[in-house]
C-alpha cells in the first residue's frame, strides 16, 4: 500500500514504512504516524488540501493577473484617506513602485471633514473615490449608505472578522487612544495613572483634548458603561480643557509646553513627536479604546481594478510590514506577534463599529458637554 508525501506545491506518492501496526508517512520532510485503518482517508483528505491549495494558488495568480492588467488599462486611482499625510505618501510611494503603470491620485483630510465629503458625493451620484481609507464608524456607514462596493482582498483569510466587515472593508491598522504628557513639565510620579486621575483639581486648565472625536467619546462610553461613561465626562468637563483640532498639532502643542497633558491622541501621533526628539511620551489610562482605520472599495469606483490592486497591496504582508514601521498596530494574522513592544502592554478595547449607528447621538453629546 502506498502512503503520501508532499512537496512544497504538490502531492507526491512514496512508499511509507510500517512498524506496530503504524504507516509512517512524510509530510514536508517531518515524519508523521498514522494507524494503518485511517490511512487511505488521510491520504485522501491531505492530497485534497494539497490540490485546493493548489487550485486557489492558480485562481489568486488567474486574478491577479487580470487585475494588473484592468490597471494598466486604468492607469490610475483616486485615493480618499484621513490617515497621516507623510505616511500615505510612503504607502503609495511603494505601491507606485511596485505597480509603476498605476499613479495614485491622494485626497488627504480630517476623518470628519472625510465622511461628509464622500456622503455628500455619494448622494449627488459623483463620488469621485476609488478607494477609501479612514476610520470604522465611518467605514460602518459607508458600507450602511451603499457607497462600498463588494470586494474580497486575497489577503483577507489572515484578518479576524471582529477587524472588518466582510466584503466591504477590512482594518489597515488600528490606534489606542492614550494620554500624552510633556516629559519636561510633568514628572513621573505625577503622571496621571487611570481616568479618574485626570479629575484631580491640579490639572483643572491644563490638559488639552481633540474636541471632535466622537468615537473616542463612544469607546469611553462602551469600556465604562452608558452611565458611568456619561458622569465622567461631565465631571471631566468640569476640569475645563482646552479644545484643538489635529492629532499632530496637539502633539506639538504638548511638546512645547502649551498644555500638560493630551488626553485622547492615538499613541502613534505621540511616538513620532518623541522620535523627533520632543519631550513627549504617553501612557494609557487602563483599557484603551482601539479604533480601526478601514479600507474598501467605492462602490462608484472609475479605476476598480487599479483600486483593487491597491487594496490588494495595503493588507499584503508587504504593506501591512509598512504601517508597523508608522509604529501602527496591525490585525493581519502573521504579524500579531511582530507588534511594538510598549503597544504590546496595553489591554485594548476595539470599538465596535456598529457603534457608528449612534454617531450622531455621540457627536452632539460631546459637544454639549465640552462645548466643542
């Protein structure tokens, strides 16, 4: 009777050796022991997982192959993104390098700013994205309004389906919001060590915070609880921070000494004011809410198969190694063990995107409470 050995691509048959009423078999060069009544139906069953794999490694080459020549065809895409400007112009540098026949055309703002625009392209039938690229709740609320079209990365089997939803969108990196300090002025045994340590009258005036993030809002809420949530933030209120806009400005603005404290900034836009050298550093305040930047396809797309092959490129391994140099926190199965060492330490809460449902609800309960 004859066993089973395989290569790297394909199944091979071999003669096994039997011992004890064992058939041993080699599976990639390691040795394998199998009783001999199951033998055949192993046999069977792996060469059937060698043949699909073989058959999805033929479809995956197959698409490929004809996404990159839609693309060429295409030439180009119109990327909408809310990420970090000089990162986005490093992503696309490497996909333009690797795809040199497909320029990206970038439209860079606010999340907020994001969301409207699109909403209000997408309802006038002249949304002018092939891809977009910004935080979940508005990802959520894309894919709710129609605006993404159906699209299934070839990467997608290595993401978690807590860190997308499925077809439409799937997490490029994620973010715990955290509090930054200025190293100089604020000296280790004062720094704040939990949320409630942010209500000490020593720093009433003195802390700042970005005044329009309704899904920091949300993800407070969701770790605390609707009503425990909503008593911290009024009493939070109370401490009268200052307002600003722009996760970088409020870094520089920490850095230099114009507040002590920012109290909802994603650890990344702290990590690359520290590594300018800044004094600068951050801390989470317990569970951190964690929020997902998303990528999809638009569903009035003019370049769909250059938009494709970008959306391709961004969950690959490749692009995923990129966001990880931003100091970003990646969901892709392979390198969840590869992440910063201090983000590592934090136990993070992912915001649920069906939170966005209620964005409106959280929007204006921000601003009336903060007065944003």
């Amino acid at each position: 009777m004859s066993g089973l050995s395989a290569s790297s691509n394909k199944a091979v048959l071999s003669r096994p050796s039997r011992f004890h009423g064992l058939i041993v078999i080699r599976i990639a060069g390691n040795r394998v022991r199998i009783p001999n009544q199951i033998r055949i139906e192993f046999a069977v069953a792996v060469l059937a997982l060698l043949l699909f794999a073989g058959t999805l490694r033929t479809l995956f080459a197959a698409s490929n192959e004809a996404l990159v020549e839609g693309a060429k065809r295409e030439g180009e895409i119109v990327f909408y993104a809310s990420m970090n400007l000089s990162e986005a112009n490093i992503l696309i540098a490497e996909f333009e390098k690797r795809y040199p026949f497909v320029k990206v055309k970038l439209n860079r703002t606010g999340s907020e700013k994001l969301l409207s625009k699109v909403l209000t392209e997408a309802r006038a039938k002249k949304l002018f994205a092939d891809v977009i690229q910004t935080v979940e709740f508005s990802m959520h609320i894309f894919n709710r309004s129609g605006v993404l079209a159906r699209y299934t990365a070839q990467a997608d089997a290595l993401y978690p389906k807590n860190f997308k939803e499925a077809g439409y969108w799937t997490t490029v990196y994620y973010n715990p919001y955290v509090l930054a300090y200025n190293t100089r002025l604020v000296p280790p045994r004062l720094v704040p060590k939990s949320y409630d340590d942010l209500l000490d009258p020593k720093w009433k005036g003195k802390m700042m915070m970005e005044g329009t993030k309704a899904d920091w809002f949300a993800g407070v809420l969701q770790i605390m609880g609707r009503e425990r949530g909503l008593q911290y933030m009024h009493n939070l209120a109370k401490q009268q921070p200052v307002l600003r806009e722009g996760h970088e400005l409020l870094a520089q603005l920490v850095a230099a000494g114009e507040g002590l404290l920012d109290i909802n900034i994603p650890a990344s836009s702290a990590d690359r004011m520290k590594e300018k050298g800044a004094p600068i550093d951050w801390t989470a305040l317990g569970a951190a809410p964690a929020v997902m930047v998303g990528i999809g396809l638009s569903s009035q797309a003019a370049h769909p198969n250059a938009a494709k092959l970008f959306i391709d490129f961004a969950l690959s391994r490749d692009g995923q190694k990129i966001q990880q140099g931003f100091g970003r926190l990646v969901a892709r199965a392979d390198l969840v063990t590869e992440q910063p060492a201090a983000l590592k330490e934090i136990k993070m809460v992912p915001l649920n995107p069906a939170l966005a449902e209620k964005l409106g609800e959280y929007t204006q309960q921000l601003r009336t409470i903060f007065g944003s």
